[in-house]
C-alpha cells in the first residue's frame, strides 16, 4: 500500500498538471456561461475553437524554452526552475489576454473575461515571486479555476478537492515545502475569492437598490 500511495503522489501533480486544471476550468466556464445564456449550440463552439486557439499561443513561451533551452521533458512537466516558471506565468498571461480579448470582441458575455482578469491577476504574484521564493504554481493554478466555479455555482465545488489534495502532494514529492505550497493556496484564494466578491457586489447592490426604489 506505501508503493501504491507514493506512485499516487508521483502521478497527481501530472495528472492535475496545471495546464490540465487549467483546461478543463475555463472549458467548464465557457460552458456554463453558455448554458446560462440559453444560447444555441453552434453558439458553443466558436467559444471552445477560440479558447483552444489561445490556449495554444500560450504555450509557446514554455515551448521555446523547451526546445531552445532543450530540457527534458520531465523539466517542462514539473516546473524546476525559476525560468521555466516565467516561461509558465508568460504563457498563462497570453492565454487569459487572448481569451479576454475574443470574448469582448464578439460580445460572447462576461464571466469568462472576468475569470481571465483573476487568472492574470493570481499569475502576478507566482511571477514576481517565482526567482526568489519556489512558491507553488501547481497549487495556484489548480485553485483559481476551482474555486472561480466554485463560486459560480456550488455543484463545482467537488473540483475544490484538486487544489486542496495539490497542497501536501507537492510537499510529498519534495517539490516544495509546506510553507510554499500553502502560500500558493493563500494568494490564490485571496485573490480569487476578493476579485469575484468586487465582481458581484456592485450587482447586488444595484439590484438591492433598485428594490428599495
């Protein structure tokens, strides 16, 4: 049973990879924001091709620091250096600017723009920090889709169990100690919870007022 959780932990942190987490959160938004505008189908998948088309130029950064650099496979998958990292937060900040930008040009609605400007905004600090301090990018990149869903609406909040599971495996694999990985948990709550809270609380209290009226 050792082996078995040990080759767990080795396997989570590829499986929950952050550019998998990643995917799969903002695949979940752009659906559930369609689904809320009642739109048509074929509305759907111009949203998923333009995603899918950012998604893409944003792994250019680490792709040529993958080949230019020529590091193994197992460097871009784990994230060990601090380049590489920079390379990551590049590439998730074209991704999320791209994304934002498609979705303002063709009036595609506002939570995925919204969840891009919190998604920038979590890769700042993982940015700045990043060449002095090892915080944990798997950690924040698995909770703020997560928990922006989460918000969203609660039938999401099982997804909340991969970032909150991410915080002792990266400690378990010796990838980063606890205080790191707990530090990426924290800003991206923060961050993530504050922006949505500023997001939806002018709604609410134009709705409360014009109630009032």
């Amino acid at each position: 049973m050792p082996g078995a959780l040990q080759r767990a932990n080795e396997l989570y942190p590829y499986v929950f990879h952050p550019s998998s987490v990643l995917a799969l959160g903002i695949l979940l938004l752009i659906h559930y924001e369609w689904r809320e505008q009642s739109a048509d189908r074929s509305a759907l998948w111009p949203r998923v091709g333009a995603f899918i088309g950012a998604g893409v130029l944003g792994f250019v950064p680490t792709a040529a620091f993958f080949f230019v650099g020529r590091s193994g496979l197992s460097s871009a998958l784990g994230g060990s250096s601090w380049q590489l990292d920079e390379m990551v937060a590049s590439g998730v900040l074209i991704a999320a600017g791209t994304t934002w930008y498609l979705w303002k040009r063709y009036d595609w609605g506002a939570v995925v723009p919204d969840a891009m400007v919190t998604l920038a905004a979590v890769t700042v600090p993982y940015a700045l920090l990043s060449p002095f301090w090892d915080i944990s990018g798997h950690v924040i990149f698995a909770l703020a889709p997560t928990l922006y869903l989460a918000l969203l609406d609660r039938r999401y909040l099982p997804l909340l169990a991969i970032p909150v599971l991410m915080v002792p495996n990266r400690v378990a694999v010796n990838a980063h100690t606890l205080a790191q990985s707990v530090a990426g948990f924290v800003v991206a709550a923060v961050i993530t919870a504050g922006l949505y809270y500023l997001r939806t609380r002018p709604r609410a209290e134009r709705s409360s007022g014009s109630a009032v009226s």
